[in-house]
C-alpha cells in the first residue's frame, strides 16, 4: 500500500473512531439514531441541497448490505435503514450524492 493509501485510510479510520462521524461540505450532522441500537436506524442528515442520494450499509468486511436511493431534501432527512436480519456488530453507512458523502458508524447489539 502507498504511503498516500495508508495515510489516507488512517485519517478515515482515526475519524471514525473517534467520533463516529465523518463529513464533507454538503452532509453535515448525520446521525444513526438509536445507535447502539437493535437494527432499526433512522439515518438523521441535514443537507444544503435538494437532489438524488445513495445509501449504503456495509459489514466490517466491506460487504454492501443494503442499498437505498433516496430523494433528498434542503435540511433535515430522515430515511431509515433495517439491519435486524443481521448479526451484532459495527457497521459503516455511506450517504453520497455527486461527489459529496459522509460516513457513520453503528453498532448493532
């Protein structure tokens, strides 16, 4: 791996450990709410535009587990996600629209 690959990873890593959150202009305050939770998450993001958005859940493995598209609105959305089906653990949930998105992590118990 290049010294800019890991570089970059560990940054990604670092934020999402720390907080648990990470964003870029566009997304800002994305939540999963209740988180720890069961496996019902209401994925909580305020966004400046209005337009298409992609939401992914993805294993510790990188595996995509589910996939929503989504017409997101200025301010504040709510779609939700259901991962009951899936064993306990963390979780990544990637929002993206265009070449803006931001990243969570969940924890299913």
């Amino acid at each position: 791996m290049g010294l800019w690959k890991a570089n970059a990873y560990a940054a990604v890593k670092k934020a999402l450990e720390t907080s648990g959150i990470f964003h870029e202009a566009g997304f800002h305050r994305m939540y999963g709410i209740p988180n720890p939770g069961r496996g019902v998450y209401t994925i909580q993001y305020l966004s400046e535009t209005s337009g298409i958005a992609h939401l992914t859940a993805h294993n510790i493995h990188g595996e995509v587990l589910l996939q929503q598209k989504l017409q997101s609105e200025a301010g504040v959305n709510r779609p939700q996600i259901d991962l009951s089906t899936q064993p306990a653990g963390t979780y990544v949930v990637k929002l993206q629209a265009g070449t803006k998105q931001a990243l969570i992590r969940i924890i299913k118990q």
